[in-house]
C-alpha cells in the first residue's frame, strides 16, 4: 500500500486552512448578556459594573423590571464578563457572568439571563417543552424558565 499524503487539492496547505477554520468558528458565536432587576421589597434599587478584557461597560442603576443586554461575540480562547453587583440585600464581587463554558448552563438559547432579587443573583434557565393537540398533527414549541440561585448575597 502507498503513504498517505495529503490531497493535492490542498496543496500543503492544510495547517493555514485549519487555522483559518478554528479562527473563524471561535469569533463567529454570536451571544447574548441580560441581567434583569427582579428585586421586591424596600431595597428594590440594583446598581452594578461589568467589564471584559477588551471592554469596560461601566456603572448603571436599575430599578425593578428594568433590564440590559449586551450582544457580542464569544471567543473559545479568552472572552468573559465579570460583574460587581450591589443592592441593599448585600453585594456580590467579581461574578463571571458570561465565558465559553456557561454557553451551555444558560439554556436552549443563545443568552445569558442572570435575575437579581431579594435573596440573591440567579442564572435564569430556558428549557424548550413540545406540545402536540391530540390528533398530533399540529405541533409547537414554548420555552420555560427556571431560575437557579448561583450566589447569596453578602
């Protein structure tokens, strides 16, 4: 049997074509940041920064129901967000509220939905539940949430 050789199709060049490949699966997921006040009670005020390596997104206040997002592209290699939260229950410092890895914590969606309120900071998660009518020709699907207390306030 004879060596194996890369195809000429490729003409050496298969390391610049896999490169170019990684790089362009790594900056091309584009994502979503949102953080919602969801606070009750008499300390309903949520006043919060978050920044990047690459970004500084500065302070803002939120009053209840108000909410942000953020839109950007997340790399394999290096992108993360990282929030100081501050409300009248107490604060929470330099929570990662975005990186590669909570790609999949954060649901069927592509968006991270962190939810504060009176005992804490929650990542909100979506699952997708299918319905049927039940002749089962008509079909559709609802996203649910769930919210799960990441930190208590201290």
């Amino acid at each position: 049997m004879g060596s194996k050789k890369i195809p000429k199709t490729l003409n050496g060049h298969f390391s610049l074509v896999l490169i170019i490949t990684i790089m362009m699966v790594t900056h091309s997921h584009g994502f979503q940041l949102e953080i919602r006040n969801e606070l009750s009670g008499r300390y309903r005020r949520l006043v919060y920064k978050c920044w990047s390596r690459e970004n500084d997104l500065g302070w803002r206040e939120d009053w209840p129901d108000q909410h942000k997002d953020w839109s950007f592209s997340m790399s394999l290699f290096h992108t993360y967000f990282c929030c100081n939260f501050h409300t009248g229950y107490g604060r929470v410092d330099k929570q990662v509220v975005a990186s590669w890895d909570m790609k999949y914590q954060c649901g069927d969606r592509e968006k991270c939905t962190w939810v504060v309120k009176k005992d804490g900071l929650y990542l909100r998660h979506w699952k997708t539940k299918f319905f049927s009518n039940k002749y089962g020709n008509e079909r559709w699907n609802e996203y649910v949430q769930h919210d799960v207390l990441q930190k208590a306030w201290s």
